[in-house]
C-alpha cells in the first residue's frame, strides 16, 4: 500500500477493519525501519525469577525445640547430637536459605515486618513528563499533544509501546498509538511493530497476531529470532499450529531455537494429537544439548498414551534422566506424572503425597528409601576426583605451597584415621563475640571427643598466639582433646579439610559452616558433582544452636537417605518441589510416591517406630 493510499484509508477511517484487526495496514519497508538493526531491542516478555538468597554462615536457631537422637556413621562410631529430623533443621533443606536471610534481615533492622514498601516504577527514559500510560485510546490529536508535551519526542513511539507492554493495557490503547505512527510518518518501523506483537502475544489476541504476522512477512524481507519466537507462542495455541513448525525452522537457519521455542511446539503437537512430531523434537532437543523446560515434560506427561509401549519407554527415561541429573519436577509436573501412572491400564499403581521419616523410610509405604552414604566405587571416584581437581589443582598454590601440602600429607600418614575433622577457624567464627572465639572452637571439639572420637582440628599460626580473641588455655586444651594441625596464616583451610576427610575414609565427617560452592564448582563433570553434593549432605555436621563452654553442642540432623528420583520395579519414589524458595544447594522435602497395587497389597509397609 502506497503512503497515499494510506492517507487515504486514514481519511476514511479504515485502517482499521470493524472486527479492530490490522488487515489494511501493509506499510513499506522504508529507510524509517531500522530492520536488523533494531532486532536486538526486541521486546523480552517478563519473566517472575525469584532470586535465590545465598545462606548467611552461622546463623543459629534459637527457637526450635529438640531431641536427643544416636545417628549411625556407618563405621561403627555412634555421633550423638541433639537433632530434629532434617524437614526442621537442615541446612540443605528447601527453602532455608531463604528463610534464614529474611530473619537476618528482620534482625538487622533492615526491612519491618508490618511495611514492605515497593520500590516506585521507574519512568521510561525519554519521557520527562509521562508517569502512566493512558488509561483509553487517544485519538490522532491527541496522541500528538502528548507527544509534544514531552522532552524527547524522536523516540515517543517507541518508548510508549514499551509502556503499554510492561502495563498490559487493553489492545486499544497500543492500536491507536499505532494508528497515530503511521498517520504522522507514513510508515511502521519493524521494532513498533515487534513490541505491538508482543502485546498481542501477550494478552492471547491471537486473530491480531494473525495479521500483523502478514503485515510483517509483506512489509519486511526477513524477520529475527524473537519475532519468530513471539509467533510460535501465540501460533502453538491455536488451531495454526503447524506453521509454529515453520517458524521453527526459520530460527534454525540463523541461531539454535530456544528450549521455550521447542516446549511451546511440542506442547502443541501433544495436543493435536500428534505425539510422533512432538517426540521428534524432543529428541531433536536432547541432541542439541538444551536445558528442558519442566513445562515440556509436563506436556508429554499429560499428553503421554499409557498403552503405547514406547511411548512407556520414553517417559520413563525422563524420570531416569531426572535421577541422574538430580533434576526436582515441580508441582504441576509431579501431578501430571502422578496422573499418567495411575492411567496405565496393563498395570495398576497407586500415587500419594508423601514425605520421608528421620529414618529414611516413605511414610506412605514404608519403602526403605536409598542411603545417604555413597557405595565403595562412588567413593573411590569421587576421592580421586577431589584430590586432582581440587587438592593439587592448578590454582591451589595460590593460597598455599607445594612444601605445605607435603608436610600435611605427611602429617595425616603419620595419624590413625580420623572420625571428623574441624575447620577451626570457620567454627570459632560461629560467635558474634570474637573475643570468646577460642572457647567456642573447645566446646565443639569438647562435645566430639565426650563421644569417643578421633579428631583433627585445623586452624592457622595466629590462633597460637595469645590474645583476647585466642585464649592460650582454651587452646592447649584443644590441642589436649584432638590432634592439630595449623596452617600458615595465608593459606586456605578448605583443601586441607577436605584431604583429611576423604584420606580417612568413608566413615569420616567434618565440621563446618562453609558450605563448599566454589570448590563443587572446581569439579570436572556433573556427575561428580552430584556425588560430591551427596558425600557433603551425608558428612557434613553443621553446628546448631547456641555454643557455650560446659554445655552439649547440637549439630544439624544429617539424613540417612539421597534425595534423589528413585525405583524399586514395584515403586517409585520423587522429590518434588512445592515452594519456590529452594536454593541450588537444597532439596526438596516432599515426595511423590507410586506403588504398583499388587505389590502394596502382597507385601506389607515397614514401619517406622520412631
């Protein structure tokens, strides 16, 4: 359509159909659309990502109550402590990160509990004297007074159709925006257009995604990835939804699609009835190595034949790739797998929400869910792998010396294995009161060798000489209860902490409130990863509580099972999330159990007396 054509369907008041739709407007592709140029501000839908709050060392719980519990350590040493199941306590537990940073806040006076003011929009750049977008549609006039009232008219349009974006105002208000463009510069740049789609995308007008789409393809000679990903949204939901495949295709010729791209076609092809397609590019996914949207799984549950043997074989192998990548479903995933268990019709099974006994067994079954502990091969994995990447890893000297690491190598050989090993300094800094740091530290290693245990207590040169932050009586003390072993004042604690623990075997733990992130992080593959983060959870004695001298120590419970997906042929046992409060370092607490019918029936729950 011509700039005088245009005119004159504006003069006439039909650039507009009667149904609203954006049918007449196909504009020219001017020198005033700044095409690829401008793709790279294309409009992003908002997305709700709750920020994970990193857990503050050494905060204790004062209020929770507690009980006395004997917890095996699978080397024949009994560790007594004071404990609450791991739902309560855990540092690992879902949700206590958070928690423990807003109590934190709360008590450094930081935010109220009764007011928690929002912080103010921020006004669009541009727009001096605009603070809200209208509230109805303006007509041609007026749209221009508004636009002149302002400080820096070059970018009004644009800057506006991003407000209506973020505000998600009725399609009016953008339409007539619109309207005034292309009647005041005879053209639609390709960014008002992209940001007008997104509002369209937005708010499910899918027959107005449908035209402007035309306008698009007729006004431009190509189009960029979010435009196309803005398509397969609004396209996947309707009954068009085979040209989302098209426009798959043509982000493929220029970048990889996204896992949201995939999900949304996926999704659609489940629906249809189209369950081949759709596990052609899930399978076309998994090659290219994307990160799965839970919504995807989810859609295949949903959609999934339980009397299709491979479509069985497939949704079995989420669940199995869920177990090895210690991957969590959500909630709305947990129940659909829930639902398509109890649709199989060759076998009956029966799902419940359930959670696990400080004793690791299924308080809905009474399945003994797997050990914490890792097997004699895992370990010897993982042993090898931390004493490569982490121990003699290439940036460990930076913090220590070869002749260093030497003389505690030599030094550990020299000592009967050892039950736990204490990060001194990082257990001393648990008090807010520095000066009773040394105390703190002899409570701990007090409360160890009360149990009967062999102990190593690691610290630095300047814990050694007195001060009122290091008692040289506390410390002699120390030394008396536990073997020592005090590194440089310069060198990091951790590798030496970790080389002493996994050297003494499987039976070993520690004690520390570091949480070890970075060097996990170190770690070659993933794999290792998550045996380490299992080795961690099931070694780990994190101090609880208030510390004093003369009185017992409590220590955070340690679980006795993995928190992992699992299966025993006539069950299924997975941990799903059901907050959105859990950190990366944390497990979820609630679990999906699926029991075959039978089996239930013809083999009796366990129980668990505690």
């Amino acid at each position: 359509m011509t700039i005088m054509n245009l005119n004159q369907c504006l003069r006439s008041g039909s650039l507009f159909n009667t149904q609203g739709s954006l049918a007449f407007l196909a504009l020219p592709f001017t020198k005033h659309s700044p095409r690829y140029r401008e793709w790279s501000s294309s409009p992003q839908l908002s997305k709700n990502n709750n920020s994970k709050t990193n857990m503050s060392r050494g905060w204790r719980d004062s209020t929770t109550r507690h009980r006395t519990d004997t917890v095996p350590n699978g080397g024949g040493q009994n560790f007594r402590s004071k404990q609450n199941p791991p739902i309560l306590k855990s540092v690992f537990a879902s949700g206590t990160a958070k928690r423990t940073a807003e109590f934190m806040k709360k008590k450094a006076g930081l935010i109220s509990e009764e007011n928690h003011h929002e912080e103010p929009a921020r006004r669009p750049a541009g727009l001096k004297g605009i603070l809200q977008p209208p509230e109805q549609p303006l007509s041609v006039e007026e749209w221009k007074k508004l636009k002149e009232s302002v400080g820096s008219p070059e970018r009004f349009d644009i800057s506006m159709m991003g407000m209506l974006l973020k505000s998600g105002k009725e399609l009016d208000i953008p339409k007539s925006l619109l309207s005034f463009v292309a009647t005041e510069k005879g053209t639609v740049s390709y960014q008002l257009l992209l940001q007008y789609l997104a509002i369209c995308v937005n708010g499910n007008h899918d027959p107005e995604v449908f035209d402007v789409y035309s306008i698009m393809r007729e006004s431009f000679p190509s189009l960029d990835p979010g435009a196309y990903s803005l398509l397969i949204k609004s396209y996947s939901r309707t009954s068009r939804w085979p040209q989302a495949v098209t426009f798959l295709n043509e982000i493929k010729k220029v970048a990889t699609p996204s896992p949201g791209n995939y999900g949304h076609v996926i999704a659609a092809a489940i629906r249809n009835g189209q369950p081949i397609t759709a596990w052609e590019l899930y399978d076309e996914l998994l090659a290219k190595g994307r990160t799965h949207q839970q919504e995807t799984w989810t859609s295949l549950f949903e959609g999934g034949c339980p009397s299709e043997s491979w479509q069985q074989e497939k949704l079995l192998g989420i669940l199995l790739y869920m177990r090895n990548n210690q991957v969590y479903p959500q909630l709305n995933l947990a129940s659909a797998i829930k639902t398509w268990f109890e649709r199989t019709p060759s076998q009956k099974w029966r799902g419940t929400w359930s959670s696990a006994s400080p004793k690791g067994l299924c308080k809905s079954c009474g399945t003994e869910l797997e050990s914490i502990q890792l097997s004699a091969e895992e370990y010897q994995q993982l042993r090898s792998k931390v004493m490569t990447d982490i121990i003699q890893g290439r940036d460990v000297f930076n913090k220590t010396t070869p002749e260093e690491l030497e003389e505690f190598k030599e030094f550990v050989r020299t000592k009967p294995a050892f039950d736990v090993v204490v990060d001194g300094l990082n257990v001393a800094n648990i008090t807010n009161d520095r000066s009773k740091q040394s105390e703190t530290l002899l409570a701990v290693v007090s409360e160890l060798k009360l149990q009967g245990l062999t102990i190593l207590v690691l610290g630095r040169k300047h814990m050694l000489r007195p001060s009122k932050f290091w008692s040289r009586h506390n410390m002699k003390h120390i030394q008396e209860k536990a073997h020592c072993f005090f590194t440089e004042n310069i060198s990091e604690d951790d590798p030496f902490l970790l080389y002493a623990t996994l050297h003494s075997g499987n039976h070993c733990r520690f004690v520390s409130q570091d949480l070890m992130r970075d060097h996990k992080a170190c770690l070659p593959d993933d794999v290792t990863k998550r045996l380490f983060f299992k080795w961690q959870r099931g070694h780990q004695m994190l101090v609880h509580g208030h510390v004093a001298l003369g009185r017992r120590v409590r220590f955070q419970s340690i679980p006795s099972f993995d928190t992992i997906v699992q299966t025993s042929g006539g069950t299924w046992h997975i941990p799903y999330d059901d907050t959105e409060d859990r950190s990366t370092y944390e497990v979820p607490q609630k679990w999906l159990c699926l029991t075959r019918i039978h089996d239930f029936i013809t083999a009796p729950a366990k129980t668990d007396k505690t």
